[in-house]
C-alpha cells in the first residue's frame, strides 16, 4: 500500500463550500443484487489499531483539508458523485504522496460521476435525483473522470448545485483517469473493510443515514481520539453515499461530502455496530493506468470520415452512453475480423468490401437517435448535458449534427440538399436492441448522402414482445419454462393449431391488451408539448430555416416500422399547421397501425399539405406470409401468425381491427373472407383509406416465403420483423431517397 507518511504538496485551489447550509437531500440508493459482481477477497496480513497512524493524520490532515479536498454537494442529492468523488481525490492524492516531487493532482469532477451514476444506475426512468453506486463505478469504468476545473459543481447562495456543461477538451482529460479494478466488499464484515481500507487506502460506501450524522464543527484533531463520533440513533433520515478512509478501535473513518463545518473538517467516526446495522454497500476500488491517445490523434486526422483506422480507433470518452461489456466468446470472434473493435464488437462478423458500410460505435448511434420514454418524453442520452435540457439535445441531435455532416461534405461538396431519413422503429423492444439495429443502418444512409435520424421507444421491464409472448403461453398453457409446458404447446401446435392461437387471442385481449394500449399512448404523447416528437417537429423547423439562410435546402423522408407508423402519424400532425414542414416521402414496413389511424392521420396530412398520399410507399406481406409466420418465430411459435394477427385480433381496441399493413386491409372486401377477416364497424375504415390512397405501384408485397440478407445470398423467413433484414427492400428505400443507385451494394443485414 502507498504509504500516507510523505510530505504532500499544495493542491489546485478549492472549490467554493458553503460550510453552514442546510444538509443536501438523502437519496442514495442500495445496489439491487447482481450475482456477477466480483467480491473482494483481503490478503492475508496483519491489521494496525488505528489506520492511518495518528502521526500521519496529525501531519497530512491540515494539508488535506487546506488542499480543498473536502468537498461540499450542496443540498441536492449528488452524494453518489461526491462520495465517489472522495474516494478517487484520496487515492490519488497517496499516489502523491508515494511520488517523490509528483505535482499535486488535481481535484476529480463529482459532477461528471453523479450524472454518470444517473445514466448507469439500475433503476427505470430518470425523473428523479438519487442514483446507486454501481451506477457510478460502471460510468467511470466505461468514461473515465475529469478534473473539476473542466466540469465544475459550483453551488449557489441558496446551497443549491448548479448544473454547467463541461468545457471542451473533458472527454480527453478523463481518460487520463481510468478506473482499474473494482470489488463488492461483504458489507457485514467489518474485517473485510478494514483490510480494504488498508490496503487501498479508501472504500466507497453507502448506507441509511440519521440524526446522528447531524454534527457540529470541531477543532482539526491532532489524532483518532479527538475525531468526532456519530451518535448511534433509531430515526432515519434517507440514504447517502460518503468515503471510508480510516479504522480505529471504535470504527470507520468517514469522509464527508458536507463540507469542512461538518465534523473535524469533514471527518467523524462511524460506530461499527452502527455501520453493520445502516450499511448497504461497499466497493473498494483501485485507479487504473491512463490511456495514451496519440495513435488516436494521429489516426483521426489522418483517417476519412469512414476509412479503415478510424473504424478500429477507440474514441476519447463521450457523453452518450457505451457499449456494455463484452464476453470472451463476443471478443474472441472480432479477432477474425480486423476492423472489428475488441471493446464494441458488431452485432455480425463480416469483412465488408465497402468499408463505410461498417457499423457505428455505439456511442455514435446514440447521436443518431432520439430515446423516448414514458408519455413520449425525450430521454437525456447525452450526460453531459442538464437533464431538463431536453430541447438542447434535440437541437444537437435533430438540427446541429446534421449541419455539420452537411458542411463536412457528407452528401457531397457541391450538394445543397440536405436529405434526412426519419427512421421510426416499431415498439416492444429494448433500448439496446434499438441501438444495434441503428449501428448497422446508419452507415447504409450515411454513405449514401442520406442523414438519418432515428426514434427509439424506451420500451419498460416486462414490456418487450417477447416477455409479453412468454406470459400469454403461461396464462394460456400454464406450468414454468420447463419442459412439460414446452410438449404441452408441442401438442397444441400439432393437433389444433388454430384453435391455439385462437386462445392466445382470448387471453391476449384480456391480459396483454394494456401493454399495446400503453404503447400507442406513449406515441400519442410524444405530440405533447416539449415532449419528443414536439420538439422533433420545432427542430425540423428550425434545421429547415437554417438551411434556408444559406441557400439550401431540406429533403425529409419518414420510414416507419410496424408500430412506428403510429409514432409518424403524431409526428405528421406536428408538422402540420401555420408553418407546415413538407415531408417529400413516407415508407411504412408492415404499418401497424388501423386503417382508422391512417385516415385520421396521413389522410389529414396530406389535406393540410405535409406529406402527399401519392409520396406514401407500403411494404406488406402477402397474407400467406403473415399466417406462415409465427411469435416469437416462426419456428418455435407461441402464436401461429404474425404480430399484426395478434394486434388486429386480440391486442387493438376492436377484435379483427383492420391494420394498415395487412394485405387484406388494401384490397377491395372479398365476401369470402370479410367476415371472418373484419369487424363490421372498422369496414368502412378501409373503404376510406382505399379511396384516398392511390395504392398500384405505391404497394410492395413480399409474395416469395424467403428474403435475402447478406450479399452472399444468405436468407430469413419473410416475417413481420424482417423488412429491415430485407436487403431487396432497404436498398429500394435507398435509392428512392436517394434518386439514383446506392454507391456500392448493401452488403450485411443479417443482425
């Protein structure tokens, strides 16, 4: 362990702290239990009595203390960012200390960890203060930390923190600070603490905390005996996050991030019986080796946009969120390719032959997208920026990155046409699935001078098309997922198949039905004002004017994928009204959408001149391919149709609700079928969109049973989620945007 007995040096000048405000907000929250956490096994040595030793805290506390190393988090509830914060000011201050003539390190950015901790955390939503300590060691892990001077937390007269983008040069600064190794102490050993504590100098820790930690200040102590105790009490207050850098015979040495009026210049003991009973985690924690970036510069200046080294490169941090660790079996295949990044592998392994095809980088797909949540608000992807800043992200997203692709030449030198591809996903999916699908599209535009911009629901836990298909196989077949219930559904399949997925369709209306309707509301609320597709559509405004000014223009063309025909027709009501924002084209893959919601929405769209019916492109599977296909696959069905049998039959607000992107729903009723295919009300629905829309050659139907995804031929069954697999397909797309052939053929959409 590096010793704490040699002479430190003054540090950077402190921060501003209010030493006599009230008490921040207590709001730190447990870690859930996650049985990959890796625990933390003490080395076989003896312990001191009192750590560090009362000569050493009697020579180096002053120096500490005047160095500006006590922080002070205001009252807002940032204490997983200030204990954090805490720990990793202590640990490289005694890496200083062990430094013969070292300059004095500067002060790490809180801010940057509570905002990190806010993104990583486990817990849903992100309308609210508090945050776990995991979250915070997954983000420095994953972004490293900045000083304070680049990211500072200043705090007003009202002890108030006040949120400050980080200045430039932050996201290279903190990769000189990596986190290295971390690990879960068994919070209910004091032993185990203390042998971390002592061997790295300081542990990480949360707890419930109460009127106990009230303190008042005391004098500098001189030694152990003289650091204030906390009081053991019964009530308690809420949680908070702080620093472990010491034992004694009568506990832990807190650190605090309540600045120096609180205890012996922010340091008391914490009982040990006290901490057995309130504790909730414990993370003991070692600094990585910093990161050299020259080979990046070098490779970034040198490489195009899209070329060979700058797909391999690794970015400096950036303030969207990363890839999520990778396992031995995800790294060892990227070896076989070589532009294959190690630390973000594809979701494929293929060589391409055009190398801008390659995917994205996670972190440049979120800049491709805008996350809805809840209510269709706008998601804060971008941690560097204020969580209620959600019209600045979409400003950056929808408005300032398409610019500045534009004028670095992205759709050419000479083009004065701004094409932008609004790309709808359907719904019931996870974020993650979203973001995979958005690292191997984007290139496909973006090297065809098409910008795109895509839309991802934030779909909730449980909420996912196949949790929802493996809870109706329950309600309708009941038993686990074992394999009793697997031969029960084996012989519904065989012997009554229709009969099947008849009662999937029963208990589907009764039980499932809320997810879809919840789905549609959150689309519908997206149009509220200052929520997602309101700002979309304030933004397209904006990007279009701007462009005016300087003479060019703005081409947008919306695609939406199954549910996603729901998202676009809100936003084509945005785009309507006194300043209407023309939309040149509109593709729908497999529209899940009513025929009903198709009048009222595209039809109104394009009576108030926002998007011409004779611009709107269906893509639909013949009905032989919706019944041959099957949830979750055709293969190993739960339900024995597609996703929009069930919709229409089962999950929408009428049983047999037509659907816009059913092959049946776009031809004249046939008597034979009608009846059984339709509810009787929802008939007319269809009579009206078939007279407005001029359908011929504006409809797509996949007819053959196989579509093909890799140049090399290789092939998937024609199914609901398979159009943007469809090479034959997107290339279409690409070449009508784009208004002649793609500048190499599409290679890879087998994901």
């Amino acid at each position: 362990m590096a010793s704490p007995a040699r002479k430190s040096r003054p540090a950077a000048a402190a921060p501003a702290i209010h030493d006599n405000a009230p008490k921040p907000t207590l709001d730190a929250r447990p870690d859930r239990l996650d049985l990959r956490d890796l625990p933390y096994r003490p080395p076989l040595r003896s312990l001191p009595g009192r750590w560090p030793l009362d000569s050493d805290l009697k020579k180096l506390l002053p120096a500490y203390v005047k160095a500006g190393r006590i922080l002070n988090q205001g009252n807002e509830g940032a204490c997983t960012g200030f204990g954090l914060a805490c720990v990793t000011n202590y640990l490289y201050w005694l890496r200083h200390l062990d430094t013969p003539r070292s300059k004095a390190p500067p002060l790490v950015s809180p801010r940057m960890f509570y905002e990190l901790a806010k993104l990583y955390d486990e817990w849903p939503g992100q309308d609210y203060e508090g945050s776990s300590c995991r979250g915070a060691l997954k983000g420095w892990h994953k972004h490293g930390v900045c000083s304070w001077d680049l990211w500072p937390y200043p705090i007003d007269k009202n002890n108030a923190g006040v949120f400050v983008r980080p200045s430039p040069g932050w996201d290279e600064d903190a990769t000189g600070r990596p986190l290295g190794v971390y690990y879960r102490v068994d919070k209910k050993s004091v032993v185990d603490i203390q042998a971390a504590i002592y061997e790295i100098g300081a542990v990480y820790v949360s707890g419930s905390v109460h009127d106990g930690w009230g303190l008042d200040a005391t004098v500098m102590p001189a030694n152990h005996g003289q650091l204030p105790r906390i009081k053991r009490m019964a009530r308690k207050t809420g949680g908070h996050a702080f620093a472990l850098v010491g034992f004694n015979e009568h506990g832990f040495v807190v650190q605090n991030s309540w600045g120096r009026g609180w205890g012996a210049s922010g340091f008391a003991i914490l009982g040990y019986e006290d901490w057995v009973t309130n504790g909730t985690d414990c993370w003991a924690v070692a600094l990585g080796v910093p990161q050299d970036l020259s080979d990046l510069r070098a490779a970034q200046a040198d490489a195009k946009p899209a070329g060979k080294t700058a797909a391999k490169a690794a970015p400096a941090a950036s303030g969207f969120r990363v890839a999520a660790g990778c396992g031995l079996a995800e790294v060892g295949a990227t070896l076989r390719v070589e532009d294959n990044p190690r630390d973000d592998p594809w979701p494929f392994n293929h060589v391409f032959a055009h190398q801008p095809y390659q995917p994205l980088r996670t972190t440049a797909a979120y800049a491709h997208t805008l996350v809805s949540g809840n209510d269709g608000q706008l998601m804060s992807t971008d941690f560097t920026r204020a969580r209620a800043d959600r019209e600045g992200l979409a400003r950056e997203l929808v408005v300032e990155r398409p610019m500045g692709w534009l004028k670095a030449g992205g759709a050419g030198k000479q083009s004065k046409t701004l094409k932008l591809a609004v790309y709808a996903h359907g719904g019931l999916n996870s974020e993650n699935d979203s973001i995979q699908r958005i690292r191997v599209l984007a290139p496909y535009f973006l090297a065809n001078g098409i910008y795109p911009l895509f839309f991802t629901w934030k779909t909730g836990p449980g909420e996912t098309l196949a949790d929802m298909l493996e809870d109706l196989k329950h309600r309708v077949i009941g038993g686990g997922n074992d394999d009793r219930s697997a031969g029960v559904l084996d012989q519904l399949r065989e012997a009554a198949a229709e009969a099947k997925d008849r009662a999937v369709e029963a208990v589907g209306h009764q039980f499932a039905r809320g997810v879809w309707s919840e789905m549609r509301e959150n689309a519908a609320g997206g149009g509220v004002a200052g929520h997602a597709l309101d700002l979309a559509a304030h933004m397209l405004r904006e990007l279009r004017d701007t462009l005016a000014k300087g003479g060019k223009a703005l081409e947008v063309h919306l695609i939406g994928h199954s549910a996603g025909s729901i998202l676009l027709g809100h936003l084509l009501d945005r785009l309507a009204g006194a300043d209407v924002v023309k939309v040149a084209s509109c593709e729908l893959h497999a529209a899940a959408c009513s025929s009903g919601f198709a009048v009222q929405h595209y039809g109104a769209a394009h009576k108030a001149g926002v998007l011409p019916l004779q611009a709107l492109r269906l893509n639909v599977l013949t009905d032989a391919n919706e019944r041959a296909d099957g949830l979750p696959s055709a293969e190993r069905d739960i339900y024995g149709k597609s996703l929009l049998y069930l919709v229409s039959r089962a999950l929408d607000d009428i049983r047999k609700q037509p659907l816009l992107g059913m092959e049946r729903a776009l031809m004249k009723p046939d008597p034979a079928w009608v009846d059984d295919q339709w509810a009787g009300p929802p008939n007319a629905d269809v009579a009206a969109w078939l007279k407005l829309w001029p359908g011929g050659a504006l409809l797509n139907k996949v007819t053959a049973p196989k579509v093909r995804t890799t140049k090399t031929g290789d092939q998937i069954d024609a199914s609901h989620g398979s159009f943007d697999n469809n090479i034959d397909v997107m290339t279409a797309t690409l070449e009508r945007i784009r208004g002649s052939a793609v500048v190499a053929p599409m290679e890879w959409l087998d994901y």
